[in-house]
C-alpha cells in the first residue's frame, strides 16, 4: 500500500484542530506520486491554520482528528474515491483519547492542480474540496463542543449546514437530498432536526456526564453511560434505524463493550436489551458482554 502521512501542528491563532492527512493511492497507481505529496501538505496546513470558530483554544485542547482519502480514480486535475473522517477528545484525569466521531464519505469527488490555493470562504462555493474540509471541519469542532455542554456545538454545526445549502449549487454528489439518506445532507440535517435531539443529549451524557467521572467513580460513570445509551434509545422509538444511531455506534461500540465487560460489576441487562435494539449490526460485541 502507498500512503503518505504528515502531521502538522498550528500554534498560531490558537485553532481548533491538530488533524494528520493521508491518502492511499493503492487503486490508481499513480506515477506521479509528487502531486498527491503536495496535495496532503496543502490539505493539512489548510485545515489546521484555518480557524473554525471563535472560541479560543489553548494547543492542549486541540481536537485530534483525521482525513483519511482512497483515491479511485484519478486523471489529470480530476479525484474521486472516499474519504473517512475521524475525530477523538481528550476524557478528564486520564490519558485516554474517546472516539467521538467515525463516518466513511463514499461520495468524494474533486479538482485539484499541483500547488492551488486553497481558500474558504464561507458564504461561497470555491470548490467541492474546500467545502467537504470545511463541513467536516466544522461538524467535529461542533459535536467536539457537543459533549462539554449540552447543545454546545450548535453554531459550528450551523456553519456546516450553511456550507450545504451552498455547495448544494454545484451538483456535486453528497450534499443533497436526493442522494439516498446517508451523506453530508443528511449528517447535518439530523443533527440540528429537532426530532434527533437525543443524539446530541446522548453525546453530552455520554462524554461529560459519563466518561469524565470515570477516575473519580467507575459505578456512577457506568451507570450514566446506561442514561446515554436509554437517551439515544428514546430516538429509536419515533425514528427507528435512524442514521445518527449508525453514526453514533461507528464511533462507540468498541468502547462501550469495554466499559461493560470491565470495573464494577452491575446489572446491564436493560441496557443489552437497548443496544441489541439500536445497533443490532454489532451484536456479536454485545453478546460479549458478561452481567
């Protein structure tokens, strides 16, 4: 496999995102593999020195992410492939690093010639690369800020919506309606839906409510992930298979059978029943759970 990593960290401005860029280039056999080099460094440097918000960040509060693209096609001046999104924050009084967001673009589609500037302006399409940066960009400082205060992340979410409605002028793949009930349209639009308000109550649960005591009471700690995961449930009821939910255990189910099937014991045996519900896809891993 050819892949190509580069981390860059920004200090001036204080931005919010510490973000690694890779590509794996394995499907095009690319013999120029200078252009994808230049590419990654111009990626990186657009989404670390760009400042998200207003907020400031101190470089320890930076959120750890990543853009991992598969290019399967190129020609010339023209991309295609997919591009996985991740994102992670830091849980309080440990070392460890909670997955807050997983999601797999299968609509990736862009131009892009050696050593173009890369400019964003919010308010106008410039292109389908920029805008795809600056949406996920956005939707991780917002659900980042989601789980330390409820609803917390609401205007960076906003802007990601704004950058929808924008892009949607440009026909490109991903950022409509239309396009099944999966992708960039959909993430944003559930997220601030009034009907998926679980989602972002379950995250803010979930992370402070939750993880965030785990070093001063596992039980209490455990006991508020049950609330997160009977929160998100509640969702469920009115929008069964919703695509949050799906979102939501992209980035939680590993952890979650390791919260379950380690510390004090207690009876989890509604809330087997609630993830059996919600993500039956992964019920080898709750079957793995002991109560």
């Amino acid at each position: 496999m050819i892949s190509f990593s580069l981390l860059f960290f920004g200090f001036l401005q204080a931005q919010e995102l510490n973000c690694s860029v890779d590509f794996n280039i394995d499907r095009v056999g690319a013999t120029n593999q200078q252009i994808f080099k230049t590419l990654q460094k111009s990626l990186t440097e657009f989404v670390n020195n760009t400042k998200w918000s207003s907020k400031p960040y101190k470089g320890v509060e930076k959120i750890q992410c990543s853009f991992f693209f598969t290019i399967n096609t190129y020609s010339v001046d023209q991309f295609t492939g997919t591009l996985q999104v991740q994102a992670s924050r830091p849980i309080f009084n440990s070392t460890y690093s909670s997955p807050i967001l997983n999601v797999n673009d299968k609509d990736i589609a862009f131009t892009y010639t050696e050593f173009q500037n890369l400019n964003y302006d919010p308010n106008s399409f410039d292109s389908n690369l920029i805008s795809i940066l600056a949406f996920y960009s956005n939707i991780i400082v917002g659900i980042d800020a989601d789980t330390f205060s409820l609803n917390g992340g609401s205007k960076s979410l906003e802007i990601a919506q704004n950058i929808v409605s924008i892009a949607q002028q440009s026909q490109s793949k991903g950022w409509n309606q239309t396009e099944g009930t999966q992708n960039r349209y959909f993430l944003i639009n559930d997220m601030l839906s009034p009907a998926y308000t679980s989602f972002r109550k379950a995250m803010y649960e979930y992370h402070f409510n939750a993880l965030d005591l785990m070093s001063d009471d596992v039980s209490n700690a455990k006991s508020n992930v049950k609330t997160a995961v009977k929160t998100l449930s509640e969702m469920a009821k009115v929008r069964p298979n919703a695509y949050l939910t799906r979102v939501f255990f992209d980035a939680k189910s590993d952890e979650i059978l390791s919260i379950f099937t380690d510390g004090p014991k207690m009876d989890i045996t509604d809330v087997i029943d609630d993830l059996n519900r919600l993500s039956p896809t992964n019920s080898s891993k709750w079957g793995q759970i002991r109560y």
